[in-house]
C-alpha cells in the first residue's frame, strides 16, 4: 500500500445512491432529507463538517465515475458508503445486471484509492431491501450475493460495518415493511430515523474526540 499523501480532515461524507441523496442537491444546506440530516443534528456530530456526496439511481459503477472529485478530493475523516440497491433493482426493471463479482471488483476499486489516497476511516453501511410487493421477494436472489461482498470488503479494509439490511428488516417486522419504506427501497421519514439510529449505534464511536 502506498504511503497517504495527505492527512484526513475531520469532516464526515456519506455517499449512495437516492436513499443517501434524498433532495440533498436541492438544499442550501446540502445534507438533503433523509438520515445524512438526522445524523447531522445529533450531538455526536456537532462540530463536525457533513458532507452529502449522494446521487439517485447511482450504482457502484457511477461512484467510479465521480469518486475522484466528489469524495477523493474532500479528504474526510469518516467515509461511509451505502451503495447496491440499484445494482440489483436493473436487473429487474432494465434487464442491466450488475453481478456479484462486478459489483465487488467496483467496490474495492473505490476502496483501495480511498485509503491509498488519505486513510480516512471507513463505514461500509448494507444495502437494503424491505420487501412490499411480491415480486421484491424474488431481488433477495440478486441483492443478498452483494450484502455478502459488502461483508468482505468491511474485513478486508477494517471497516465498520453497519447491518441496515439486517436490522431495518428486524424493525420491519415489528412496523411493516410500508412504515419504513414504502416501495421497499426508499425510506420514510420514520425509515431514515431508523437508519441513523443503526448508524450511530454501529459506528457512532467513531465521533469520539
């Protein structure tokens, strides 16, 4: 590995797709919507700058894009990155797959040039699915392959890992999928609470001064 050319700033990014983004181009703030703004208020983060680096409909391929100027050049402390869904939801609305080891090879590319780049500290948070249509059912044959790689790369790189999948599903069965997510991908208000509350309570420690 080659030695970080410059040292991380105390910022925090967050990075996706639409459940990341979540208007966040649209507000002068910049945080958007969703759970990167319920994150932002809370004390664990108080002080600290938050960065909303998240696109709609972006897969891993699309961050490759985009990865030197939107995250590479912000040289944050904390990098966390939600990013999947889409990969799988193309599949099945597109005929565009995204296979496992596609999505896998993406992934730790991105990876790799972040620690190579500054060695921020790395949140790998699950892609999810909250099934509310029959048919979603079936997307656990495609979706479930990539939550495993994201398992991978977590010990590989000696990230945190986040379980969205696991314990939004857990919420869900006590809510109903629809509570938190009402076409099974993108939360409600009440889904991205419980998305920041699953953050905080996995990598929350990693705020502490």
């Amino acid at each position: 590995m080659t030695e970080p050319t410059s040292s991380p700033s105390p910022s925090v990014l967050f990075v996706g797709d639409s459940v990341t983004d979540c208007g966040r181009r649209d507000d002068p703030e910049g945080l958007g919507q969703g759970y990167v703004r319920v994150l932002a208020g809370t004390p664990q983060l108080a002080g600290r700058a938050v960065l909303n680096r998240g696109i709609s409909g972006n897969r891993v391929v699309d961050l490759e894009e985009r990865w030197a100027d939107d995250v590479l050049a912000a040289e944050a402390g904390v990098v966390s990155i939600l990013i999947g869904i889409n990969d799988t939801w193309r599949r099945y609305d597109s005929d565009d797959p995204t296979s496992a080891e596609d999505y896998e090879a993406g992934y730790r590319r991105l990876l790799t040039a972040l620690v190579e780049r500054s060695q921020p500290t790395l949140v790998l948070m699950e892609p999810f699915l909250l099934p509310v249509r029959p048919e979603q059912e079936g997307w656990r044959e495609d979706l479930d392959p990539k939550i495993a790689v994201v398992h991978r790369l977590a010990e590989e790189f000696g990230a945190v890992l986040v379980p969205t999948d696991v314990e939004l599903t857990r919420l869900a069965g006590e809510t109903g999928a629809a509570a938190l997510a009402s076409d099974g991908v993108h939360p409600t208000a009440e889904g991205h609470a419980a998305m920041a509350a699953i953050w905080l309570a996995h990598a929350g420690h990693l705020l502490v001064d």
